[in-house]
C-alpha cells in the first residue's frame, strides 16, 4: 500500500510538473533551432529603445500562430553574418526572442525594404545557429508584416 501511495504522489508531481512545448525551426539552408518559448516585441519609444511585448507563446492555447511563424522562418537561409548590415529600428521593427533551457537569442528585423543586391530581406540573429555565430537571416518575404498579420497587430 506504501508503494501505491508513493507512486500516486510521483505522478502527480511529474504531471503538475508542466514541460513546455519544445518547438524546431529547420532553415531552408540546413540549420536546426530548437526553442520551448517565442515572444515577439515591438520598439515602444524610439528615443528610449523600449520594447513592448505583443505576442507569446505561452499565452497561445491552441499554438497555430507560433506554428505559422515557424513556416515562415523555415522558408528562410542562414548566411554569415558578415551579410548583415547595421539598421535603425524604428516603430516598424520586430525582435522575435526565442528562450530555451540554457539561453535566449533574439532576431532583430529592423528592414521592412530588400536589399538591392540580394534581393532580399536581411534579419539579424543574434547567438548560435548551425556553423554560425550572430548570422544573418534572409528571407525572400517581408516577414515583419507577415508576423504582424499572423499576431494580428
């Protein structure tokens, strides 16, 4: 009976003991991401660079939103980050921060234009991704507005 008693404690514990949602992002160019939260935050005073958080995903019952900006990074390439160039941010712009067991890494999307050598939009990672320290992110969408519109802000 001791031992049944022991055992329903267990279980209750290891239930209560909620884990999160891990989530994976695989980049079109090879590299993995593994993350358990996504917040994504807007510049709130320019002057003073604060942020406003308006989205995260452990607000996000059902998780669609986050599944969404997850295909969306997915479709993205991870360059060296020697492609990135410095922007302003401004009211326009998007910090997507990821947060996992160990660290919490951001990607700073300052541009809503393309580059005019590539072609394409240039998102800063800022830590670890594959092979890469702080790469750069390109993408061939204007993901601010397409996360904007997924978050509905």
């Amino acid at each position: 009976m001791k031992k049944i008693v022991i055992l329903f404690i267990a279980l209750v514990f290891l239930t209560s003991c909620n884990k999160g949602k891990d989530y994976e992002v695989k980049f079109n160019s090879g590299e993995i991401y593994k993350f358990g939260e996504l917040s994504v935050k807007v510049i709130d005073d320019e002057e003073k660079m604060t942020t406003k958080e308006i989205y995260n995903s452990l607000d996000d019952k059902d998780q669609e939103r986050v599944e969404e900006i997850i295909k969306l990074l997915e479709k993205c390439e991870v360059v060296d980050g020697g492609y990135a160039y410095a922007s302003i941010p401004d009211h326009e712009s998007l910090l997507l921060k990821f947060k996992n067991k160990k660290d919490e890494d951001t990607i700073y999307m300052y541009d809503t234009k393309r580059d005019r050598n590539t072609k394409k939009f240039h998102y800063t990672f800022s830590g670890s991704l594959g092979k890469y320290d702080s790469p750069a992110i390109f993408s061939d969408e204007d993901l601010i507005s397409k996360i904007k519109n997924i978050i509905k802000e």
